[in-house]
C-alpha cells in the first residue's frame, strides 16, 4: 500500500527528530559523564601535578588572551582536567611539557564548541522545521476545502415520454431518424432532449421544462428542442454551474438507436456546449410491455451531474 507525500513527510520528519533527540540525549550523557570525571584545576595544582609525572597529555586550545588547556592525568585513568592560563606563561609550560615528554596538542578553533552549539540548536531547527511543517499541511488542507466547497457536485433526474403517431418525423437526441412513426408533443417532441433538461434544471434547482417552456405558449409550437437546451446551459452559466457529466437511455421497441449515438451525442454536446465524453447513451426495449413495447409510445430517463464554480 502507498503512502500519501504528505504521510512520506510526517514519517521522514519523525525519523529525523528521533535521530537528532538521540543525538542530543547522547552529548549531554556524555557531556555529564565526562564533566564528573573532570577536574578544574589552578595553575598550581596543574604544575604540582606536572612536577609529580602525572600528566598523560594536554591540549591547548587558543583564544585572544589566554589558552584553555584540557589533558588527561596518567593516574587515576580516564580522567580529565581543565584549566586557563595567561598566554604570556605559554612557552615557558611547553617547554616544561616537553621535558615531562607530555602528548601536546594545540588548537586554534575548539571544534567542539561547534558541535556543541549545533547541537543546541538543532530543538530550535527542528521546532522551525515541524511549524514550517504544520503550517503547510493546514494550508493545503485549507485550499483542499476550499476547492471542495468551491466545486460542490449536484445531480437532476428528468423523465418524458410521448406517444408516437404515424407521419410524424422521429427526432431523437436532435437528430431525425427514418422511421414510419414520430413523437406526437407541442415542440417536435424530441423525448431526449426534453428529459435532459429536466435533469440539468433539477440539478441546479431551476425548475423544469415545463416552466420555462410551457406547452401553452404558441412560439414553441414545433420548435428545436435543441434550443431548449441551449437556453438551460445560459441558465446554469448564470448560476456558475458546470456540466460534468450526462447517463441517458432512451426506451423504444424500433428503431435501433445504438448506430444512431455518435451523431446524437455530437448534437447534444454542440448544443450545450461540453465535450463529447461527457454525454453517455444507452438504449433499451420494453420486452413487449405496454404502451413502449407495442410501439406506441417512447421513453427517457436522464441522470445530470453538475458542479458549483
């Protein structure tokens, strides 16, 4: 199973504060050992010791006026001292460290102040990085819910059916089909079409065919019902509503729609303006049953699915 890039990150980020945490717990266990084993000695107790043969080894870290020195007794073992000293009595130590035959080292840069102040900030870093973090993730989820509210998806049913008549022309999905029979309705009856924009205007709550079109007004009289759909797409752009998706079937004995569906589908597209892809066509018969399945009347049913800009 895949993990989601925001989960990869989550998981790459606790790895790395468990990594440093570890890291941080180790210096300051060891800081904490080592300084109990640790001796701050003065300049004297550090020649008495010299003088007694109980130096392993120093190292001389140098700063602006002074050398911090650090080194390690021969007895008791593993443990360690530090002092500061003038930088002017310098010579005259390592001259005597030599005849002691002392291990010197000397240091410009004590590195591990580097490491130590790193260390001390890398909670810092890292609290930066996590709310670095945190404030991305909130604002993509923020812009995640807002694309969601922004484009809220709806859905219309719509149903027609005529009577068919002979010497009337069979209009289907704007195209005319040749066949003895044809729709019997106020505009050319094209059932549809006519239940497509029921399903589009139910979708966006605007009321149906019938309101807009109404059978009673004379100046549909045999019309286009592609115009009817091209009036809905106004209506739904007014409302900043978007076609996503059309599932029709169209019940009828005869004819055989399915040859017929490409130049359907460019017709419904073309008339309310989206691709192709988004209209889909399916065809069934009645089995014989009532009024369909004796051919005399024809049927649709239509899904819409619309989004809000």
């Amino acid at each position: 199973m895949s993990m989601s890039p925001s989960a990869t990150a989550r998981t790459i980020l606790f790895w790395i504060s468990i990594v440093f945490l570890g890291i941080i717990l180790w210096k300051l266990v060891s800081a904490n050992g080592t300084s109990s084993r640790q001796d701050d000695l003065s300049y004297g107790d550090f020649m008495a010791k010299l003088d007694a043969d109980n130096i392993n080894e120093v190292t001389l870290y140098l700063s602006s006026n002074n050398y911090e020195v650090s080194g390690e007794y021969k007895q008791p073992a593993n443990r360690w001292f530090h002092l500061v000293i003038p930088k002017e009595m310098v010579p005259a130590l390592l001259g005597q460290l030599r005849e002691k035959k002392v291990l010197i080292n000397v240091r410009e840069v004590r590195s591990g102040d580097w490491t130590l102040i790193l260390l001390n900030a890398a909670p810092l870093i890292l609290l930066v990085g996590f709310c670095l973090f945190l404030m991305r993730q909130m604002k993509g989820n923020a812009k995640r819910a807002l694309l969601l509210r922004a484009s809220t998806a709806r859905t219309g049913i719509g149903y027609d059916l005529h009577r068919l008549a002979e010497g009337r022309p069979l209009i289907v999905g704007g195209i005319e089909l040749p066949f003895d029979k044809g729709p019997v309705g106020h505009s050319d009856g094209d059932v549809l079409a006519h239940a497509l924009c029921d399903a589009l205007l139910g979708a966006a709550g605007l009321g149906d065919i019938g309101t807009h079109f109404p059978d009673t007004d004379p100046k549909w009289k045999g019309a286009n019902s592609m115009l009817f759909l091209e009036h809905a797409k106004k209506l739904l752009d007014g409302k900043q509503f978007t076609i996503e998706h059309v599932d029709a079937v169209v019940i009828t004995e005869r004819p055989k729609l399915g040859p017929h569906f490409p130049k359907m589908r460019e017709a419904l597209a073309r008339a309310l303006g989206v691709g192709v892809e988004k209209i889909h066509l399916k065809a069934k018969t009645n089995e014989g049953v009532d009024a369909i399945g004796r051919g005399e009347a024809i049927a649709a049913h239509v899904v819409a699915t619309l989004s809000s800009r």
